[in-house]
C-alpha cells in the first residue's frame, strides 16, 4: 500500500495557528496526506477538528486527550501513517518524504512526530499515549520492540522552539526510569545531549531529580522496561564501538 498520511497540525486556536508553518505541511513534497488542524478552539481554515480540552490540564496531557478525541473521526485503516505536527514547527519540505523512506514505525523528533498506523494499532492499542512525556513514551516503546525511530537527516532546516522547563524536565526524568533506562547509561549519553539536542545543564540536573525521585520510590515501569534496558544498552555499546 503506497503510504498515506493522516496529518494533524496542533494549535491552541486562532491566535497559535502559525500559517507559514501550515503552508509548509500542505507543500509536502512526494507524500499524500490528508491535512487537519486540530484546535481546542475554532481556526478560521478548513479541516479543523475542534476539541475543547479544558486548559488547565497539563501541556503534555491536553495533547494526548485531544488526538484521541481528534482520532474517533477517522478510520485508521485508511492511512498508514500519522503525522502529528506542532504549530510552532518551521519544517523543510523534505520532512515527511526523507522519514517515510526510512520504513521504520516511529520517525522524527516529538515535536514532529510520524507513526505508523501498525504501531498505532497492534502496540498502542490504538490510543495516543496520555502522559506527561506522550512522545517520548512512544519512541522509547519502540525502541523496547528492538526499532530505534530513526530522526530527519535530509539537507533542509529543521526549526522548532527548544524550551526547558523545570517540571517537564523533571517529569522527563521521572519517565527515564519507568522506561528502563539505566542510570549508567543516562550519565554516559549526557554529554552526548548536551552537544546534539540542544539541551542545558539545568535540563540534565532536573532530569536527573526526577530519575532518582522515582527510583526512590519505587515507582513501577512499564511492562516493558526490560526490553527497552536492553535494546537501549545495545545501541549505545553498538555506537561505541563505531567510534573506535
């Protein structure tokens, strides 16, 4: 099946809704999609599913209700991807195409996330994940399936806003031990997030407080946490040894 992608662009409402950023999902180049704007108020543009999650939800919470919400109006069996874009995303118009041509189930960076309509179904049973690090649930799930979701390496810019909260970071943290990660593992690929994800100090130590916290208090992992221990393991020994 010639893959075909159910994209949703996500805004609050009228006054997020970046159109250049928009323009450049619709001028996609060498993909089919069907283009959604996903909104928890009205936007003056076509195809706008409107889901009025109350707002003093969590960010990362708001988003995963309002997908699947945004999900029931569509039969997934139809696509074989999707697309889940943020508004404040400046994507090059390789984006999609360069992460289809990799086949894998999960693609790109959260902010601009790809899922395949299989992974959807047989390991989400579905449902967007509703957590306070949705995305990142989702690749490290993947990763625990032995398929590390590989990120756009084609020759146009990628821009996305880069922000550090303190709570988010430490949810993030908090999520790293649930996931599985080992904590060697976590000190040894800091310095590596420090010089590739555009990512801070502050940011790390956060990570970290939320790490220990959930380890302190036992804090349960998910069913596969083993699986992603491993798979994460093997991928950094295996870059290791590449750069020797």
């Amino acid at each position: 099946m010639k893959a075909k992608v159910l994209t949703f662009f996500l805004t609050k409402d009228a006054s997020t809704f970046n159109v250049e950023n928009f323009e450049r999902v619709k001028k996609q180049i060498g993909v089919i999609q069907s283009i959604y704007v996903v909104s928890a108020a009205p936007v003056p543009v076509g195809n706008n599913v409107v889901v009025p999650v109350p707002q003093h939800y969590p960010l990362p919470v708001r988003i995963g209700i309002t997908i699947n919400r945004a999900l029931e109006e569509f039969d997934l069996s139809e696509y074989t991807h999707l697309f889940k874009v943020d508004s404040d995303v400046k994507l090059p118009r390789d984006y999609l195409s360069n992460l289809l041509s990799k086949n894998k189930p999960v693609a790109g960076r959260g902010v601009a996330l790809l899922i395949s309509t299989d992974f959807l179904r047989k390991q989400l049973s579905g449902k967007y994940p509703v957590s306070y690090c949705d995305d990142g649930y989702i690749s490290a799930l993947s990763i625990a399936e032995g398929v590390w979701p590989p990120e756009y390496n084609g020759t146009g810019l990628f821009k996305f806003p880069v922000q550090h909260q303190p709570l988010r970071e430490y949810t993030y943290g908090y999520e790293y031990y649930k996931w599985g990660l080992p904590l060697p593992i976590f000190f040894l690929i800091s310095p590596i997030l420090l010089a590739t994800r555009q990512r801070d100090v502050r940011s790390l130590v956060y990570n970290l407080a939320g790490y220990l916290s959930a380890s302190i208090n036992y804090e349960k992992k998910y069913p596969w946490w083993r699986r992603y221990s491993y798979h994460r393991t093997s991928h950094f020994v295996s870059k290791l040894f590449k750069f020797k």
